[in-house]
C-alpha cells in the first residue's frame, strides 16, 4: 500500500477543516437571516391588519405570488423613494458578527499553520537531499535517501539515478584506464622481446656473418607483424569499428575451413583434426571472422596436444543455441589458469613459446560480439576443451 506523505497528510485534512468552517458558517448566516427576513415580514403584515383589517385577503394574495420576494432595483423601492437607505434597516446582532470573525480568524490561522509547517517540511527536505549532494560530491556515497514519498520523491530518484549512472560511468573509466596501462606495459614488454632478439643478431652478424642470424632477424620481425595486426585488431573491436557481416553459416563448412588453413602447422606439429559431419547444422555469423577465432581455439589446442594424437571437434544444435566444442588429448588446463585463460597477453603453462598471448582473447572478442559466448574447461576424457555457443535469440 502507498504510504501518503507527511506533509498531505497535514495539508488535506486543514483544508478540509477550513472549507467545512466556511460552509458551516455560511449555512448559518443564511439560516439566520432568513429567520430575520421572515420577522420582519410577518411584524410588517401584523401591524398592517392591525390598522387595516380589510386587507387580509390582499395580504395572503401577496404573499402566496411571493411578491415581497420579487427583486427590484433601488430607484423603484418604496423605502427609497421614502429617503430611507439599507443602513437605517441592517440589523445585524454582535453574536453573529464574533462568530463571522472566529471563524474567519480561524480560517486564516489554520491556513498559516498548514503553510508554516509545508514550508518547514519543504525546507527540510531541500537541506536533507543538498546534504546528500554535498557528501556525494566530497566522494561520499549514500545508498538510500529518504523513503518518503512526496514531491520530491521523483526529483530524488531522478538525482539518485544520475548519481549512480555517474558512479558507474566512473569506475568504467578507472577500470578502462587501469586496462590500458596494463595493456600498455604487455605490449612494451611484448616488442622488447623481438626487438632485443633483432638487436643481439644484428650484432652477432657484424662480428660473424652467417645466415642462421638473418633467419633469426626474419622470424622476429614475423613475429612484430603478427603483434602489430593483433592489436590493430582488438583495438578495433575495443573502439567498436569491427564491421560485422552476419549471415547463416554452415558449421561444418566453418570447422573444415579453419582446418585446410592450419595444414602446414598440421603437419609440423604431427597432429591430425578430426571434425565429423553432425548434419547441417547452421549459425548466423560473420564467416571471415568466426573462422579466424575457431583458427585460434584449434591452433591453441595443437600447441597443447602431443605427436600423433588428435585435436577433436563436436557440434550440436537445440532450440537455444548451437554448440561448438573443440578439444585435445594433451593435459589439460592448469586450475589456477582457467581464470585467466581469455585475458590478454596471458600465457599458460603449456602454451607455445612463439606465441603472444591474444589469441584467445580475440576469439572470445568475436564470438561474443555475434551473441555467443566462449568457455574454457577440462574435458572428461582427458585434454583442454572450448567450448562456443552461439544463441539463436
């Protein structure tokens, strides 16, 4: 049930009071005069038969059509004519006159009462929300206000939720600055590895040429232009800027094009991809994208897998979502990684050494950006398993 407010609660009923005063004592002054008019109608016709007592009939006549009630204007009024005035036949007794004027004094104390109080209640609750402002503003915080409900009460939530979106709009900036300033320190850190690598060839070639120091020079430089489209790309994704073109993609076709992609690393690492065909099972997807991220979950799972053993893929579609999972029969996950697994420039403890950690972090990235989402976990027979699930709504 709605709670009314403190100051209603006192206003209503004081203006109620005063309204029923005034009625009441217009009732009264109406009865009274009445009374009064009906006296001096009947003395008047008494002393009239008293001196003409023929003229009964004429009396009753006259008061049956009402004519003494009939309104004229001043100037045909007999009394006038007469040199009388209104004054010289206003009868107004001293009781009626106190009463008229108790009641208008109370009329006008009540409503000062009722307008003093609103007024102090109103002040109140302007000094209660500024105080509020003020220890908000000094860096305070205050989790609930007044629950009072009033005039005031929308424009407090209004403040509230500015306050909040406020709040909120802060700790995203802390929290984005803080991630730049540590993405920052991983990205020096990732090109001062390269960059020392390229700087110690140069100068063992210039004290001994050979053509293992070139290789070397050529694989870090690889390396800096892996980095570099990398962080172009999540920049992209970070800004926004990522154009996605969605349309309804088979999975089977995503799973087999991501493969014949990584054959040559296949083939160096000794493993084999077993991706069986479920039937046609089909997501709404940007193709280019969804491949690049399932890429990087099958290419992780070879870093991570044995010779001669097998990088396995599964997909399955019901009323909510279609599932994707991809998994190794190496060892697995370490506990204390999986909570770090999809955080840039983070590496596990069976990761490859080539690599720089945003792999993951991008294909998470791109699959959430198409209403799925990515997980890491264990698998039961053994090996390090993700799994995607794109929702159909």
């Amino acid at each position: 049930m709605k709670r009314q407010s403190d100051s209603n609660s006192i206003v209503l009923p004081a203006l109620a009071v005063g309204f029923m005063t005034t009625a009441l004592t217009a009732l009264a002054l109406i009865y009274y005069y009445s009374h009064l008019q009906f006296q001096v109608i009947g003395n008047a016709c008494e002393e009239i038969l008293k001196r003409f007592p023929d003229s009964k009939q004429t009396i009753l006549e006259m008061l049956k059509e009402q004519k003494f009630f009939t309104p004229r204007s001043a100037d045909t009024n007999l009394l006038t004519s007469l040199g009388y005035d209104l004054s010289d036949f206003c009868i107004v007794r001293p009781a009626v006159l106190w009463i008229a004027m108790i009641c208008f004094c109370a009329c006008v104390v009540l409503f000062l009462c009722v307008f003093q109080s609103w007024r102090k209640r109103t002040e109140s609750r302007i000094n209660r929300i500024t105080a509020c402002l003020e220890k908000i503003n000094t860096g305070g915080w205050v989790s609930l206000w007044d629950n009072s409900e009033d005039e005031y009460s929308r424009l407090q939530d209004e403040i509230y939720k500015t306050v909040a979106s406020l709040y909120q709009t802060r700790d995203a900036a802390l929290q984005a600055k803080n991630n730049f300033a540590e993405n920052l320190s991983n990205i020096a850190h990732q090109l001062k590895t390269p960059i020392t690598a390229i700087s110690l060839s140069v100068q063992m070639m210039k004290e001994h040429s050979s053509p293992v120091y070139l290789e070397r020079i050529e694989r870090q430089i690889h390396r800096l232009t892996q980095l570099e489209e990398a962080l172009l790309l999540l920049s992209r994704i970070d800004a926004g800027t990522l154009k996605l073109k969605r349309k309804p993609e088979d999975v089977f076709t995503i799973l087999t094009l991501a493969s014949d992609n990584l054959q040559e690393l296949v083939i160096e690492a000794n493993v084999s991809i077993d991706i069986p065909e479920m039937g046609s099972v089909c997501v709404t997807v940007d193709l280019d994208w969804t491949m690049e991220a399932v890429m990087n979950l099958m290419k992780n799972c070879m870093e991570a897998s044995p010779p001669k053993t097998t990088v396995h893929c599964y997909y399955e579609e019901n009323p909510l979502y279609v599932q994707i999972q991809i998994w190794d029969e190496g060892q697995g996950f370490e506990k204390e990684e999986l909570p770090h697994l999809f955080e840039r420039f983070y590496r596990g403890k069976h990761g490859a050494d080539s690599g720089i950690g945003i792999g993951l972090s991008m294909a998470k990235s791109i699959i959430e950006m198409q209403n799925g989402v990515l997980r890491a976990f264990n698998h039961s027979d053994g090996g390090a398993c993700f799994e995607i699930r794109f929702y159909c709504h």
